[in-house]
C-alpha cells in the first residue's frame, strides 16, 4: 500500500478543502466546524489558524497570489483575508465579507487575468444569479445562468451545482462552465463589451451522468471539460459546434460517489477524490493511471503543487533555497477523517508506470486481504470447538448439575 510522504493533522474535524498558493509556499485548509488554516510547507507545521472563521461549515477555500485568501462557508458568507506572516508564524485578518447562496453546497470559483483575480459565485441559485468579482478592485457584476428544466410535471428551475471560472484563448476572455441539478452543462461567455458584463450562453449538453454533477473542472491547454458526480462516472467533453461532444467513453467507477475531479495540465493527470475513501488518478483521456488507498474515510478535495520557483529569491539561505528548488511535486488530498496527507505525485505515476495500473494497490485489495484473515481465524476456531467436543462432553464441568 502507497504511504504518503507527510500527514498533516491540525484539524479535529473533516477537511473539506485544500488549495495551494503563493509559488507553493502555503497550504489553506477548511473544515467541517469552520475552522481555516494556513500552512507552511517548507516548515510543515501551521502558520496561521482561524478558529470559527465561519459559523458553519467551510466548503471551499483558496489562495491569491502570496497573501489573499478567500473562503466559503455553509454560513452563506465569502470571506476575504489577508495573511500577514513572519517565517514562523502569521495571522490572517478579515478584508471583506459578501452574501452569497450556499445552500446548494455549490463553490465559488476563481480566475486570473494579468494582474487581475476573478471570483464567479452564487448570490440566488433558484433564480440562477451569479456575481463576478474582482478581487482588487471590488468591482461587481451580475450574471445570470439560469436554467429551466423539464419534468413530467413541467419545467421547473434547474439550480447550479458546481461552477468553473476560466480564463481561456489568447484574449484570455473570462468564460463560465455550470454544471446543474438535472445532470446539464452549459458554457457562458462573459461578454466584456459594455461597461456591464453579461453571461452568453454558447453552448449546452445533458451528460451522461444520472445524478446531479457535483464538481468539474476545464483544461485550458487541451481544451476538456471534466466532470463527476454521485454516480459512478467521471466524463470528459470537448466543444463541439454549439453543444459539446464526448471526448472519450465516461469512465465507470466500481463505486458510486465523487466529490471532485480536478485536472493538471502540465502533467496530462486527472484526480477524483471519491466517497470510497480513494483517489482515483487518469491521463487527460480518462486512461486509469493508479489508484491511491489510504484514508479511513471519505476524500474531499485534492490539489496538486506547481514546483515554481518564482519565491524562492526571497529565502536568504543558499542551503534552503537549493532544497526548496530541489522539493518533490506535491499533491495534497483532503478527507473527512480530518487528515491532509502530502504524497510525491511523480514517484506515485512512476510506480504505477512500472508495474501497471491493474497492479497499484487499492480500497478492496485491503478490504480483501482483511476478509481472509478474518476467515481463517474463523476456520481455525471452528476446528478447534470440533477438536474440543468430545472432550467437553465427559467433562464435568459441562455437564448441567441436578
């Protein structure tokens, strides 16, 4: 079985969201009981904490450059926070609190442009209205990305599960993927001409999916969108004229559950963090790489680090700045039994790459194994009750007293 290169364990409740940030240097983390914290990951330890930063529980999380954090939680509030630290310690203060829709668990979703940080979140699901923020300037937008759906009882409002907020072409124009209730995919353009941007629908396709999708994600190099859901199958699409195409076969999962996919371009690697306690890991065509069985419970999110080396003029030490330059590329997995663990992602695919993918170790290989022990002791308990029969028969120590 794989075993991760470090564990972090400063949550006391499930981890439902990890994202790294400022070249790699730091870690954010969100939980169950609203707890946000900051990690360094050159010293692994905790840079800075939050107790109850929401009053509910944290959905998501992200960071912005070297100092912003941004945070959803079930609270309906967006939190802005910026870090301010020393080597050893920091503290992150609240800049801004905004409303938004979480009742539906969707998450908000950012992009960069140049210089400038976009934010896409829900202000009212039922009524499909989104917002468009920029970080820096705090300039808002309105967007609607509504959706009706049709039942045997009529259309109804279709509400957005899961957005994806990309900056796409060489015009790095802001577009907006949704995935819906009814299992549907749209694709907005954020039409940027007036002084009041709006969202143009340019093209839709109901997947293959049988549940509500619950995550996805977009490749900009390869131009794929990703999905997954609480059924079984993980999907990857491409545009195609007005609508999208399947680009491959949906992958089915042996479980059902998914709580999301993420895909990393520079490594042709697609993740699933699964309700089976498992990682899943694909090539950009949905091709099973290996498969990671570690965890006690249910996967939350996963990310992967991007070996810059953009901060590391500012580490005065000529040893620690070879040793930071020289680090593995890490990809950080969350779950619910409150533990991030760190794993050496290339030395995770060149294993799988050695001995196949059929090979990696996985959940029910475990479970297996622990089902045979089991059975044996059973088998050698048996053998010795019908060794022991006779015997206690002529004892009088079994035999009732009048």
């Amino acid at each position: 079985m794989h075993q991760p290169d470090f564990v972090f364990r400063g949550h006391l409740a499930a981890v439902n969201s990890i994202c790294f940030f400022s070249d790699d240097r730091l870690l954010v983390s969100g939980d169950q009981d609203g707890h946000l914290i900051v990690w360094s990951m050159m010293l692994k330890r905790q840079l800075a904490k939050v107790a109850s930063a929401h009053s509910a529980a944290i959905l998501t999380v992200c960071g912005l450059g070297a100092d912003t954090v941004v945070s959803q939680g079930r609270d309906n509030k967006l939190c802005i926070w910026t870090l301010v630290a020393s080597e050893f310690s920091g503290e992150l203060r609240l800049v801004k609190s905004l409303a938004v829709d979480s009742m539906n668990f969707c998450k908000f979703s950012y992009a960069t442009i140049q210089s400038s940080s976009w934010i896409a979140f829900l202000v009212d699901a039922g009524a499909g209205e989104a917002c468009l923020l920029d970080v820096g300037s705090e300039e808002q937008h309105s967007l609607n990305i509504g959706h009706k759906s049709r039942t045997k009882a009529g259309s109804r409002d279709d509400s957005p599960m899961c957005i994806k907020l990309v900056a796409s072409g060489e015009s790095k124009q802001l577009e907006l993927f949704v995935g819906y209730e009814s299992n549907m995919l749209q694709q907005f353009g954020i039409n940027t001409s007036d002084s009041k941007m709006s969202a143009v629908l340019r093209r839709s396709v109901t997947t293959v999916h049988t549940e509500p999708i619950m995550s996805l994600d977009y490749d900009s190099q390869r131009q794929l969108v990703y999905t997954c859901a609480a059924d079984n199958k993980v999907c990857c699409y491409t545009a195609h004229g007005s609508g999208f195409k399947e680009h491959t076969a949906a992958v089915e999962l042996k479980n059902p559950g998914n709580s999301e996919i993420r895909c990393f371009s520079a490594l042709a690697l697609v993740a699933v963090a699964s309700w089976d306690y498992t990682v899943h890991l694909f090539t950009s065509d949905l091709e099973p790489t290996a498969s990671i069985a570690f965890y006690r419970a249910a996967l939350t999110s996963v990310d992967v680090s991007t070996l810059s080396t953009a901060e590391a003029d500012g580490i005065a030490d000529e040893y620690v700045r070879q040793r930071w330059n020289s680090r593995s590329r890490w990809m950080a997995v969350a779950s619910r039994d409150a533990r991030i663990s760190l794993w050496d992602i290339d030395a995770v695919l060149a294993r799988a790459r050695s001995c196949g993918a059929a090979d990696t170790p996985k959940l029910d290989d475990a479970n297996s194994t622990v089902q045979g022990v089991i059975k044996q002791y059973l088998d050698v308990g048996e053998r010795v009750i019908d060794y022991a029969k006779p015997w206690m028969a002529d004892s009088k120590l079994f035999k009732r007293q009048p």
